[in-house]
C-alpha cells in the first residue's frame, strides 16, 4: 500500500513537472495553436484591409506573450506595418495608419539613407576621429508633436506628415535643409581647444565627402580607465551651426556654446 501511495505521489509530481514544463515552454516560445489563431486571424484581415500586401512572418513575443504579424507590399518601399494579436487570435493593434498614410515609414528611410552617408565619411578608420559614439541624423518631426511642443524641435525640422509615402528624395538635399549630428569624441587630455578641433575637422571631412549637414552636437569626453570607469568633462556643444565652424573666432564662439549647454543641462536638472 505504502508503494502503491509512492507511485502515485511520483505520478503526480512528474505530471505537475511535465505541466510546468508546458506553461514555462508556452511563456517562452508560444505554442502551435496559438500561432495558428494569430496567423488566421492576420491572413483574414490582410484579406479584407490589406488584399495588395503579404504576410511575412508571426513572431510570439514573450515579453507580453502576444503575437506579431508583420507585413509587406511589393509595390511600395515605404509599405511595411505590423499587427499583433492576442494566443485567441484577437486584434490588439495595428500599425498601418501609424507607419504608411503618416509618413513615419518614408521619415525611416530617408534618415537610414542619411545615416549611412555620415557613417561613410566618419565611422571609417581613414577619418581618425577618436570615436566612442555617433551617428548623423534627419531631424523629421510630425506635426502633432510640434503641435503640442513636447519636444525641442528645430526651426529647419523637416515635417513628417509632409512626406510622401514611397516617394523619391534627394537625400543630400535633405541633408542641407535637416541634417543634424551626434558625435561622441574621446580624448586622454580633452580641452575646448581640442573640441573645437574636431569641430573643423569633422566639417572638412564631410566637406569633402560632400555630405552637407545644417549643426552638430559634438562632445569630447575622457578615455575611459582600467576600471572602465571616465572623469566627468563638461565639454560640449548642441546644435552648433555648420555655418559657425570656421577657423577665425572658433574658439570664442565653442567657449559660449559650451557655456549655453552647460545651463541648458543644468536646467533639465532642476525638473526632475
């Protein structure tokens, strides 16, 4: 009898296990009906809405244990949008409106075009730039943000909603009317005067290279040490203007745009 209690006990500790095993297996990768649900319930309304675009691929997301549909239309490069959709098969989202009829895919592109032509001219080893961190950007925003001036947009930023979806641009031209740079220098003995070097090299290069941008934000800090660890350095500009970054006067003018992001950043403090 005592083994017979024993057996059982063993039974139902390996079905509990087993059971866990499923529901931890369930929480990680999803299962197969669940899938099924999602990607029938995403071919439907593909079908109804979308009938031009295919489905792509469903992903489960095991951070909120959906389901994401993503697809794309062959005859449009600013096409793609997502769907997700609960293990039933219920629509939670879908980010059509979102990412096509809005622009926000077409901004996407043209600023990964930008990109890519800034990283071209400084994030090769023939620029010498003491990198740590950077990239070029478009400043594109839409206009319910600027609406609402939740953010600190440019006067020269480009207007999202303005876009046309699948539309061919000039990127260099984009470039000159929006471009903008965030670029992380490190130095062993940074100094304004080595800020302000860089500076003129960072234009000469894009000169050069014919890549046009409008200002920069350009900050030269510390190397870092053995215990990865870097001292504090106050040492930077935002928005510094493209038209400002000549030889003659250089340094008086880094001095006051230093001073400017000094207050701007001790003003942020303050809020929070």
């Amino acid at each position: 009898m005592k083994k017979k209690h024993l057996k059982i006990a063993a039974l139902a500790a390996a079905l509990a296990l087993i059971v866990g095993l499923c529901l931890f297996a369930n929480a990680l990768v999803g299962n197969p009906v669940s899938k099924a649900l999602a990607t029938r319930a995403a071919k439907a309304r593909m079908t109804t809405h979308y009938p031009t675009y295919t489905l792509e691929e469903v992903n489960y997301s095991f951070k909120d244990g959906n389901y994401y549909a993503h697809l794309t239309d062959p005859n449009q490069i600013d096409g793609d949008f997502s769907m997700a959709f609960t293990g039933g098969g219920k629509l939670l989202w879908d980010s059509y409106e979102d990412r096509v009829p809005s622009g926000e895919n077409t901004r996407s592109r043209l600023s990964m075009a930008y990109r890519d032509m800034v990283d071209a001219v400084l994030e090769t080893p023939q620029a010498g730039l003491p990198l740590d961190f950077g990239y070029g950007d478009l400043e594109c925003w839409s206009r319910e943000i600027l609406e609402l001036e939740l953010e600190d947009a440019p006067d020269y930023a480009l207007i999202t909603d303005d876009l046309v979806p699948n539309g061919i641009y000039d990127v260099r031209a984009l470039g000159a009317q929006a471009g903008h740079l965030v670029y992380y220098l490190q130095e062993e003995s940074p100094s304004l005067e080595r800020l302000a070097h860089w500076l003129l090299e960072i234009r000469r290069m894009m000169d050069e290279a014919g890549v046009p941008f409008v200002d920069i934000d350009l900050s030269l800090r510390y190397l870092r040490d053995e215990n990865d660890r870097r001292p504090h350095s106050d040492l930077y500009v935002l928005h510094f203007p493209y038209e400002e970054i000549y030889e003659e006067g250089l340094l008086e003018r880094v001095k006051a745009a230093n001073a400017d992001a000094i207050a701007y950043y001790a003003e942020l403090d303050k809020l929070k």
